[in-house]
C-alpha cells in the first residue's frame, strides 16, 4: 500500500521542485540585471544677456594747473675765513718730510668696572639672597640624605641634574645675578623633595 501512496506523490514532488527550481533561476536571474544610478535630467541652459555696450566720453576739461612749489628764502652766505698758504720750508736734504708720530697709547689701562644690571629693587636683593640660600641648603641636605647606589637610571640623572643646579646657583650668587640664582635653587630644591619622596 505504501507504494501506491509513494507513487501517487511522486509527482508532486517533483512539481514541487520544479517550481523550487524555477524560482531559484528567476532569483538568480533578477541578481544578475545590472543596476543603474538615476541620474537627472541635464538642466536647460540658460540664456544670459550680453552686458551693455560701455561708453565712455571723453571729459572736455582742461588739466588742472599742477603745483607750484614755494619760493625758498634766500640764503645768507657768509665768507669764509682765508687761511693762509703754509710757508714751503726750503731744506737742504731732498727726503721727505717724517710722518707725524701716533700719540702713545696708555700701557696698561684698567678695564672698567662692569656694572651689573639690576632686575630687583635693592630692598629686596637680600630678602631673595637668603631665600635662594635657604633653598640651596634645603636642596643640598635632602640630596645628602639620598643613596646614590640604590637609585635606579631615572632617578640617577635627576640627581645629577639638582647637583648641577645647586652648582648653578651657587656661581650665580656669586656673580650677583639673584633672579637666576633664585630660579636654579627652586629648580634644585624641587627635583631633590621628589627624589627624597621616592
């Protein structure tokens, strides 16, 4: 019996799939139509007008009368006093006459005194003059305090670069040069609090 039924589907099977398949191809097919971008119309030129004929009359004037300047004062010469001829001084040589001589210069002459310029009022030279000692003391007890050994590479040229500070500043108090002893010191005694700290 079941033959019979399995004949009987057979071929709605294949209807089935034949109609599978032609959908398959009608798909396939409609994949393959090649797609065109819409495009607009050109739009219709325009008809610009010609500009107007330019015309340009010659002006009938008469140039205007150009500038006279001023008269200039009249001048006052004044004579000029007459020198007289120098005498020609007969010799009996026939050489001629010696060079006049350079003055002589001083041998040894002082350099003068270098005037140092000042970027802070007086008052307050040594009010900055201690605090810069202060921070270079600070900075320089702190750096003491650290071991060099057991720094790592990092640490080891920031140390090195507060010493060259603390050195900076101390030539630069030296010199008198407060403002930029007073910078190198603060520098100095902020890389020696971190290393400090580490």
């Amino acid at each position: 019996m079941r033959d019979r039924q399995n004949i009987g589907m057979q071929p709605c099977r294949r209807s089935v799939l034949a109609l599978l398949l032609v959908c398959l191809a009608a798909g396939l097919a409609s994949g393959c139509v090649r797609a065109r971008a819409r495009t607009a119309p050109d739009p219709p030129s325009l008809d610009v007008p010609l500009p107007p004929p330019r015309l340009v009359e010659a002006a009938e004037t008469t140039p205007p009368e150009p500038l006279t300047l001023p008269a200039e004062p009249a001048r006052s010469t004044l004579p000029r006093p007459k020198t007289p001829p120098a005498p020609v001084q007969q010799t009996e040589s026939s050489k001629p006459p010696e060079p006049p001589k350079a003055p002589e210069e001083p041998k040894e002459s002082k350099p003068a005194a270098a005037t140092t310029l000042r970027t802070t009022p007086t008052q307050q030279e040594g009010e900055l003059e201690r605090r810069t000692r202060g921070l270079l003391l600070e900075a320089s007890s702190n750096l003491n305090r650290i071991d060099y050994g057991r720094l790592n590479p990092d640490a080891k040229g920031q140390y090195d670069s507060a010493k060259g500070f603390v050195r900076q500043a101390e030539d630069a108090l030296r010199t008198q040069n407060l403002v930029f002893a007073s910078y190198l010191a603060d520098k100095a005694a902020t890389l020696a609090a971190q290393l400090r700290g580490k």
